[in-house]
C-alpha cells in the first residue's frame, strides 16, 4: 500500500475508527454491467433514461503519447484524427456522413481526445429509435478498435490538418512550458511527449509508423467499451460479445507500463519569459508518490477524498482573502492536490498566484506562508463548520438528483474506472458513506492533514514562474524565487484569525405584498401571476431535474438608456456588481454566510434590458429570493472588493496589447461597430476612468422599480411554496408602477467593410471573421429557424472544403441567428476561420464563394443531416430548464412561439427555401464585414 496514503488516513481517524474501515471495500454500483472478454476487452453498459431514447457509446484505451517512440511523437494524437478519415466498415468520410445523417453532429456528439496516458472516442446522443443505429455506432467501434485502414493518401491529406491544430493550440504558455519539460521531468519521458507531438514528425513519418503504433496498442486489453443510455442490457452485452470476442491479441504484445517520475532531491526552479505573455504567474508544487490501484478501492479513499476536498476549500479562502488587502502582493491564488501537472504516476500539492507587477517573489513567499500558517497552527472552528456545511451540501445535491443523472455523467465515470481505478458506488452507496464519514471527521482531522502536505524539506519541490518579456525589464531568477521560499519557511507566523458576521441575511421586510390576479398559458403551460407593485411573475413546474430551479427576472432598458459618459462603467458593471457585497456583507463575509447553500443570484446589464439571473436547489430557494430583494434594495459598497478587482484588471490588462488574438479581438468590434465607443473593448487605461459610485448609482436606478420586472421561475418547486416567497420577498418590492423602454442604438458598421491586417507573432497565425446580417428582417420562428440552418450547412461546406480538401485549417464554423435587437430585428451569418497563413488566401476564397453559392443551391443530403441534429437537439432542449427560460421570455416579449411549430417548420425545410433565405434575406443590404489577421512577414 502507498505509505504516503496509509499515514494520512491513519492520521486522520483514530485506530479503532480506521482498523475497521481500512480494508472495507467500496462496493461497485450494480445498476452497471461489467464484464471483460477473453481477449482482455472490459464492457460497462447501462440502461438510463436521461436524456430519454438517446444511446452514448465510448471507446477508452489507456494508451497515449507515452507509448510513443521517439520517431512517433505525435503519432497518438495523428492517429485519433485517422479514426474519422476510414475504416473498414465506413471507408472515406463515411463515419462522419452516416453518424451526422442520425443528427450526431461532428466535433459535439462524435469528438475524441488524446492526452498522454489515454485517447477516448465518443458517440454521444444517439437517438435509440432504430435498433439498427445503435448497431452501427457498435460497429464503428469496433472498426476504432482493430479496424482502420489508415490509407496514404488520407494520412497525407491530414498532416496539414493536424499541423494547423498545433498553430491553434500554441500560446505563450505552451511554448513556455513545452521547452522546460525535460526540466520539469529528469530523466522522464513526460518531459518529451506532449500530445501534439512534434511537427517534423508529423510532417514527414512514414504510414508505416502510424500503423506500426496502431497495430502495437490499439488491442482490445488496452480497451473498453461504454455503453449507457436506452438500451437492453442484455441484448446489448450480446452483441459486445459477438462483435469484440473475435478480435485476437498477439501473445508476444507489449503490456502498457506506467512511466515513473524520478524524485528530485533538490528544488527545480523554473524561470522563462515571452513576448505574448500577457500575465506572470507562479506555481509550486510538493511532490508525492500517486494512489494506486489498491488504495483506490476502499472505503479510506472516500474518506481522503472528502477530508482533501474540505481542505483545499478551506486553504483556497484562507490564500484569497488577503488578496482584498491593498499590501497584499498577489492578486489572487489558486491551490490543488493531484496528478503532477499530466503525470498519473506522481500527486503534487500545489499552490499558483498572480502577482502584482514587481512582486514575484514577495507572492510566492506570501502564498507558502499562508499554507504554511494553516499547517502549522491548523484552520479555524468556524472555517470547518463552514467546510463541513459545504460538504455535506455537495453530498444532499448530487443524492437528491441522482435519479436524473445524465448519460454522459455515467460515461465520464466509467472511463475513470477503466483508466484511473476510480470506485464506482451507487449513489445510494456514496451518499451514505460521505455522509457517515463528514459526521465523524473532526477539526484535528482537517488539521493533520493540512500539515501533512507542507514538507520539512526541499526535495520533490517544483517552482515554475513563467513571465511576460519585455525589453529592459528584470526577472526573477531561481536563486531569487528559492530565497523567497526559503524565507517563508522561516518566517515567524501568528494564527489566523476568522472574522465571520452572525447576521441574517435580510435582517426585515416591509408587509402586505400580495398576488393581485392570475392567468394561464396552457400551450405552453405556465402560470401568470400580477403583484400588488406591478411585477408579473411566472411559473412553470418541471421534471427534468429533481434538484433545480431557475429564476430570471428582466426589465427593458438596459446599458441603452446611458449616455457616452457611462460607458466606461457600463462595461465594467457586471463583474463589479457581482464581486461586491450586498446588505450588511461585504463579498467575503457574504462568502462565508452563503457556505452551505446552493443558492446564487447576478444581475447583469446588457444592451437593452437588466437581468437578474438565479439558481437554488430546493431547500435553498429562499436563499435566492433573499439574494434577489437585496440586488433591489440594498447593493453595499465593498470598497477593498473593487480595489482586488481592478488589481487583476491592471495585471491582465497592462500587456494586452501583447496578444494577437486580443488585437484581432479589438480588430473586430471596431469594425463591426463602427468604432463606436459603447461597444468597443477596454483597455488598461480605461480602469483610471471607472466610477465605482456611479456605477452603484446606476444599479439602484437600474433597479428601482419592480413594476418593470417580468420574474420567471422554472424547475422543480412546490408551488404553495414558491408562491407564499413570492409574496414575501418580490411583493413588497420597491415600485413606481412605470415601464420603461429600451432605446435604439446603431450597432453595426454598413456596406463592404474590410480590414486586413498584419502582425508580428511568436508563432505565425492567421484567422478570419466573415459577418453578412440584415436588420430589416421579421423576428419570427421561420427566419430562425432557417438562419440556424444556413449556418450549420454552411459550416459543413467548409469543414469539407476548407479542412478536408485544401487542408487550410483545423478548423472552420459558421452561425445563423436571427434576435431582436431594441426595436430592429437582425439576422446575421457569422464565419470564422483559422486559416493556414500559406493557404489564406485558398480559405478566404472558399468562405466568401461558399456564401454566394448557398444562395443558388443547398446539397440535400447537408440539408437532411443538419435537419436531423436539429431535430434530435430540439427533443434534448425541451428537456431542460435553461430552454424554456428563454422560451417563456420570448413569447412574453415578442409573441413568438418557439415551441410548438419548431419541428413541423424545420421538417419543411428545403434545399430552395434555404437558398432563398440567403439571396433575399441574408444578402439583400448587402452588409458584409471582413476582418483578417495575418502574420508580417
């Protein structure tokens, strides 16, 4: 057994307690059907009914780069992408074609993912309607399995795809920490395998490679099959058998062999800089042997797993309530436990901070101390009642909507336990140990544990700084970061002292708010309510989660209703409002009074209305409406709250000008908005000009009047309940009757704009965003429902032609959408792009013709599969809360039902009706914006 794990669950518990529990097993939830082929194949299928008649189907296989040699860097990741360019049942482009013709849409519901120790492919949502389906989506893993033909020409084809997904994925981060690996890994291959690989390899390998790679781990005991949704089990494990049990495995195969990670006896001290960096940081990390397999199966494991999770809570408030401090070095801090950085083989206990500018070393000495005061003095008792409260509600949260949990959850789940040794106890099983466990763990638990994380030496230390460059400026250095460690650990601290406020939220209410009338929409089936201060509230009772509900609460007006002056604070309103404090607390304090509950209100300004967004299970529903009153009535000033805020403004902001994606991001709403000043972005020179106490003014204004308020509940609530808050808290409300309106603001610049330009850049990219949109267009189902269309054929179009034909890019995507804006209606067709720089001009061709070509004729066969997706996409929304939220509000706002004609308006969709949309609608103002980014040559 790890040593490391025995003596922390040890410490945890007293004798008796762990010498009972220690080699209790975690039973296996049998709901779940497990089983291993003879030829080493593991299965785990499940019936579940959520989301209802859809099927996922997984293929897990713990191999990845590390079994790569070094003449196939890269080759894990190339061979992923070569499971969708042909097999022996779907040759060609075959999986994808018949998958999409089932509304399985490419890169959402069929995607895989390479990393260093496993690849997982996915078959999501699978409509289980036809039996036959589900027998293909079995087949195509099987083809994943053993059956690829890895053909040349398709390998050639895609070498560029894949090199364009490198450009993609490159920042300043990964180049930084790319180059240090070796550093960071001694005498590991962790240090030389990325996922990504090489790309001289991937450029120039021989097929012979990838095969070789494919036939050497692509084994079915290096594979599991995972099937959970609405099917028969037993049928379904049949057909396992029959279709995987035929599949040999060579007897001489190689076994997978985890990669150790060396110790290192002395600190490894990190420091690099570049010129894209926008932010420093700095990460350290202890070092720790990983839990194994064994460790992993009993019942001490959950007890770790809930006393760390309590832990790392209670440390991450602990390291970010000085942040609100105006001395405090950092801006904000993050701690974790598990795998060393992507190695499964070695934990790591791990502290990050942002400092602020010049203040590196003062911020990593500042975060040591901090876990180093928690360790050495132990956490507070109102900091573990906090801890345990928020446990104990994580537990009831999970339990109480465990008979709605998602297909998708069960997967991730299963693929843990095949690749990582997670446990798998049902829901019942769990919720009754953690619960048996948060009763008996106590403080000097919580307190050892802490302790047992901060070591008394350096070894298996690691310290990364990575930096952004800049001409003249000074660094730290490793003698200079190991001096603030060593400081730290020297350093003569004093307990932590908790400052908590025992006060009622709402500390009272005014009387006699009532509900003055009533009504009903039965077609879409909620209720009305009118208030006796003019607020109107709905209600509609769901099933879809058994542990949420959903409120939104809009008034029209808006940031449209500000003058230029405010613009500034506008933009800055949301992040400001919500980081601050409401009441009598301020956000800490509200922080800790809120530990428990799964309650959360923001109020948000957009363009052209106010909103008040909110969420609570349950048994915290009255937690968001006192939350809510408070937005109404009492916004408190939070002063050092807004001080933190702008500090990490200030350290993301100073070098934004740095980033070529932020310079296409500026690029772009400039010249789609005309340079207008109410929609451009901010920079670090606009933070001097926020007004705090405006922007207070402007949400006590902004909220002033409930009588301009459309509240809307969805979810699982008892009505009586949620009606007798209703009265209590929105009700007495302040009002004045009125209702405002939102004024109309002009938002996108007219005719053909271009702007294209260059920029010198660390690693040459380019990147394109084509907008065609008409605002003299009609807000109905029909217009959104055929722009929604337009922009998944078109995105379709250029995966073919831009991705798989030219290889010009990773990747390509197109939007359709169709909103009301103040009181124009808009459609608007988005395209975007990161192209090859080499092959731009090859992608900018084909998305501005393809455009043009939609508008004389759609290929049917795009068309039905696009119309299958929406379909099938439809069934899932209505399923969901957040749906019809949106829903209610757009029947209520605009008479626009998007609910009961959907499906017999997108089933008469056709290749005609499609190209029309665009000639006469998407073309017709002939507004067309470009803006392009190129590398300087």
């Amino acid at each position: 057994m790890n040593k490391y794990f025995a003596s922390v669950v040890a410490s945890l518990f007293s004798l008796a307690m762990t010498a009972q529990t220690s080699q209790q097993l975690i039973p296996t939830d049998t709901a779940v059907r497990i089983g291993k082929l003879e030829n080493g194949l593991t299965y785990y299928i499940r019936h579940n009914d959520e989301p209802a008649k859809r099927v996922n189907f997984y293929l897990a296989q713990r191999v990845g780069s590390i079994q790569e040699e070094e003449n196939q860097r890269g080759l894990a990741h190339f061979l992923e992408h070569m499971c969708f360019n042909g097999t022996v049942h779907f040759p060609g482009n075959r999986v994808v074609e018949y998958l999409e013709s089932l509304g399985v849409k490419f890169g959402e519901n069929l995607n895989a993912y390479t990393s260093i120790d496993r690849t997982v492919y996915n078959i999501s949502n699978v409509p289980s309607t036809r039996a036959t389906s589900l027998d293909s989506c079995l087949l195509v893993l099987r083809d994943w399995s053993g059956g690829l033909t890895l053909d040349s020409t398709e390998i050639d084809k895609e070498r560029g795809v894949i090199h364009e997904e490198w450009r993609l994925r490159t920042s300043p981060s990964s180049r930084m920490l790319e180059r240090n690996l070796e550093t960071i890994y001694p005498g590991s291959k962790y240090g030389r395998r990325m996922p990504i690989g090489k790309m001289e390899i991937v450029d120039n390998f021989k097929p012979a490679a990838l095969r070789d790679y494919y036939r050497r781990w692509y084994r079915p005991d290096n594979q599991a099959v995972i099937i959970v949704g609405d099917v028969d089990v037993n049928a379904m494990e049949q057909k396992v058998k029959t279709l995987f049990g035929s599949i040999g495995v060579d007897k001489n195969a190689p076994p997978v062999v985890d990669e150790p990670v060396p110790d290192n006896a002395k600190p490894i001290v990190i420091v690099d800089q570049d010129k894209e960096q926008q932010t420093d940081f700095v990460q350290i990390m202890f070092k720790y042997k990983a839990i194994g397999r064994q460790e992993k199966a009993v019942k001490d494991y959950i007890v770790y797993q809930t006393i760390k999770n309590m832990v790392m809570g209670m440390l991450f408030n602990r390291i970010n309530e000085p942040a609100q401090n105006a001395d405090c070095p950092y801006t904000q801090g993050s701690v974790g436990y598990g795998v060393f950085l992507f190695s499964k083989t070695k934990y790591a206990f791990q502290l990050t901070v942002i400092p602020k500018p010049g203040q590196t070393e003062a911020s990593l000495k500042a975060i040591v101390e901090e876990a180093l005061r928690a360790a050495r003095y132990g956490f507070t008792p109102t900091e573990f009642d906090r801890a345990k409260a928020r446990s104990i509600n994580a537990a009831e949260v999970i339990y109480a909507n465990r008979r709605k949990k998602s297909n998708v959850s069960f997967c991730a789940e299963y693929v843990e336990n095949f690749l990582s040794y997670e446990p798998l106890p049902s829901a019942e099983t769990l919720y009754a140990m953690k619960t048996d466990i948060i009763d008996k763990i106590t403080l000097a638990d919580a307190n050892r544990f802490m302790r047992s994380l901060m070591p008394s030496a350096d070894s298996n230390v690691v310290v990364i700084n990575f930096n952004n460059e800049k001409e003249g400026r000074a660094y730290p250095t490793p003698a200079t970061l190991q001096k603030a460690l060593d400081e730290a650990f020297a350093a003569k601290l004093t307990p932590y002292k908790d400052e908590v406020k025992n006060e009622p939220l709402v500390k009272s209410l005014p009387s006699g708010g009532r509900i003055v009338s009533t009504g009903e929409n039965k077609a879409l089936g909620y209720k009305m309510f009118r208030l006796s201060n003019g607020a109107r509230v709905i209600l509609k009772k769901t099933d879809f989660n058994d542990n949420e509900i959903l409120m939104s609460a809009v008034s029209p007006g808006g940031s449209s209703l500000l003058d230029a002056k405010d613009f500034i604070n506008a933009k800055f309103f949301n992040k400001i409002i919500n980081s601050g404090g409401l009441g009598s607390f301020s956000s800490i304090e509200l922080q800790k009074k809120l530990a428990g509950k799964s309650a959360d209100v923001n109020l948000s300004l957009d363009t052209y209305q106010e909103e008040l967004s909110g969420y609570a299970v349950p048994k915290d529903l009255e937690t968001m409406f006192q939350l809510a009153y408070l937005y109404f009535t009492h916004i408190s000033k939070d002063q050092k709250a807004f001080d933190n805020l702008i500090s990490r403004y200030e350290a993301t902001l100073k070098n934004k000008s740095l980033s070529p994606d932020m310079a296409l991001s500026d690029s772009l709403v400039n010249t789609l908005h005309a340079r207008n000043p109410r929609f451009s972005n901010y920079d670090a020179a606009d933070l001097k000009r926020i007004n705090y106490d405006r922007i207070l003014q402007i949400a006590k204004e902004r909220m002033a009047n409930a009588a301009d308020f459309t509240f809307t509940f969805v979810g699982n609530f008892d009505e009586k309940t949620l009606l007798s808050l209703v009265k209590k808290y929105i009700a007495v409300l302040p009002s004045n009757k009125g209702r405002e309106t939102e004024r109309d603001v002009e938002s996108y610049a007219r005719g053909e704009v271009v702007n294209q330009f260059t920029r010198k850049m660390e690693t040459p990219k380019a990147k394109a965003y084509l907008i065609w949109y008409n605002d003299g267009v009609e807000n109905t189902l029909d217009n959104m429902i055929e722009a929604d269309a337009t922009g998944q054929i078109l995105t379709a179009v250029y995966i073919k032609k831009i991705r798989e034909e030219a290889s010009a890019a990773y990747s390509a995507d197109s939007r359709g959408s169709v909103a009301k804006q103040g009181k124009k209606t808009y459609v608007k067709l988005y395209a975007i792009c990161p192209m090859k720089p080499e092959k731009a001009d090859t992608a900018l061709k084909i998305m501005r013709d393809e455009v043009n070509a939609l508008a004389r004729k759609v290929d049917g066969n795009i068309l039905e599969s696009v119309k299958q997706y929406m379909l099938k996409k439809n069934d899932e929304q209505l399923r969901q809360n957040r749906y019809w939220i949106k829903a209610i509000d757009m029947f209520e706002e605009d008479g626009i039902d998007i609910v009961t004609d959907y499906k017999k308006q997108v089933e008469a969709l056709t290749p005609e009706s499609i190209s029309a949309f665009v000639r006469n609608v998407v073309l017709a103002q002939g507004n067309h914006i470009e803006v392009i980014m190129l590398p300087e040559k």
